[in-house]
C-alpha cells in the first residue's frame, strides 16, 4: 500500500504541455451560388487532420526536431512523450510530457514545428493552413490520486501476499 500510496510522487512530477491546431482550407466558393467547395474543404481538412495525427510517431519527424529540443533526447522518448488527439474535424490537440515545464513545451515546440514543415513539404494540396489556436502552450503539472493508487498498491500487496501464502501452503 505505502509504494502504491508514495511510489508516483517518488518517480518525480510529469508536466504536460499542450496546444490545440486548427486546420483549415479556404473554401473557394461564390456566395451567389451553392457549390460542394465547402463540403470538399471540410473533407480534405478531416484527411489532413489523419495524416498530421500520423507526423507526431515518426521517426523521421522526431529526428528532425531533435536540433530544436536543447537537451539530449532519445527519438524514442520524443515520440513516446509526445501524443495527438482529434477534437473535430478541424481541430488536433498535441501534448508531450516531459519531467520539466520548459523541456515539455521545447518538446513540444519542436515537434509541432517539424511535424507542419513535413507535411508541407510533402503535401501536394498547397491550400492547406495549419494555425496554433493560442499564442503560448498550456503547461500543467499533471497529478496522481494518492487515494486511487493508494487503493492500487493494496489490492497489489493483497494479491502477492495471499499468492505467496498459497505457493508456501502448497510447496510445505
């Protein structure tokens, strides 16, 4: 229960650094007239959206970034720490986790930068923008429960305990 209850405050604080990216093609479209532009646009920011989602795992991305981290990092601990979740169709949020705010937001920084130069470089559809919503990434300290991992730890001790009792009974 006590490594359960201490065990993540041991391991140090995680701080998260996030931003939300909105991705747009501007619609083509005469007001005076119906057209599928605004449909299509929609489509192909919801495609983009997917293929962007895919830039933040690879390696040749997080390679590229590694000159602007400032720190040494492994490309498998960039990737690891960094993660992209789709709010909508428009909109993708980035996070990476690091033990430090400024190394989560330079991690972050990088990796937004490298994964938006890739995909412009290898985007055929030049129409395409892709814009931070804010200015400055959210940073937080993202926090355990000690109630929940305290609860964790027990049912853990329980079991190894009550197992370890049952291969002595059976072993004696």
């Amino acid at each position: 229960m006590l490594i359960g209850f201490f065990g993540p405050r041991a391991l140090g604080p995680v701080f998260v650094a996030e931003t939300d990216l909105y991705i747009s093609q501007p619609s083509q479209t005469v007001p005076e007239s119906f057209s599928y532009d605004g449909f299509y646009s929609q489509q192909t920011s919801k495609d983009v959206t997917d293929s962007l989602m895919g830039f933040f795992k690879s390696k040749q991305v997080a390679n590229s970034s590694l000159d602007g981290v400032g720190s040494y990092q492994s490309i498998s601990n960039l990737i690891g720490g960094t993660s992209a979740k789709k709010l909508s169709t428009n909109i993708l949020r980035v996070s990476s986790k690091a033990r430090t705010p400024i190394e989560a937001e330079n991690n972050l920084n990088s990796m937004t930068k490298s994964a938006v130069a890739t995909f412009n470089k290898v985007s055929a559809n030049k129409g395409i923008t892709i814009t931070s919503l804010g200015t400055k990434p959210v940073v937080y300290q993202r926090t355990v429960s000690p109630f929940l991992t305290g609860f964790v730890g027990f049912f853990l001790g329980c079991t190894l305990i009550g197992g370890f009792f049952l291969l002595k009974e059976n072993y004696t």
